[in-house]
C-alpha cells in the first residue's frame, strides 16, 4: 500500500514488511489513487518523455496498470518526503532495489490519501 502521506507499506499476508518513505506527486500532478497492479519491473530504467533526464527514475522501476505511472528510484534524493514528482512514486534507489527484489508482477499496489 502507498500513502500519498509519504510513506511505502509492503505487506505479505495481511502483516507489515517493511514501511519505506517517499516521494509523491503535486498539487498540478497528483499520484493517482485507486487499486493498481505491479505491470513489469525494470532495471536502470531510462527516461525519454517529457524531457525528464534519462537518469531521473534511478536504480529500478516497477511499473503500474495505469499508464506512465510508477513506482521508481530517483536521481533528486532530497525530494523524498515531498511532493515533487510528476505522479509517479519516488524512492531511495537502495529503497527500490530492497523492494525490487521481493515484488512480483501482478502485485496489488493500492494508492490511498490524496495529496493536500
């Protein structure tokens, strides 16, 4: 489960895992809530839309159902906690290859809490 609270909850039978921190979307770019699924997972993901750096998603990406959103690494570690992406869920890249390791694809993700 993601809070859009800032936060990661990664849970195995219905019993917490982990809590990791993040960083979510703004205001003009909110991170979309609603119940989504782990769609395919990748390692050094490049960027090449939106004139977003090629290295802005980090060490990995876990991409969603809904399109062009994930849950990724980052090359701006500062903007963990804050809401400074463009929808997407950031992480610490040590954070998203910790959880890269144990996710599977068509792991339910649920997006909850909108950003204020």
């Amino acid at each position: 489960m993601i809070d859009t609270e800032k936060k990661i909850l990664s849970y195995q039978n219905d019993t917490l895992v982990k809590s990791f921190p993040v960083g979510v979307g703004h205001e003009k770019s909110q991170t979309p809530i609603g119940t989504y699924k782990i769609k395919n997972k990748i390692l050094n993901p490049k960027s090449y839309r939106y004139n977003i750096p090629s290295d802005s998603y980090g060490s990995a990406w876990l991409g969603l159902t809904i399109p062009g959103y994930g849950i990724h690494g980052t090359n701006e570690p500062s903007s963990i906690g804050k809401n400074k992406s463009l929808g997407c869920i950031r992480m610490l890249n040590e954070d998203i290859l910790e959880l890269y390791k144990y996710i599977k694809t068509n792991t339910k993700v649920i997006i909850f809490t909108q950003v204020r």
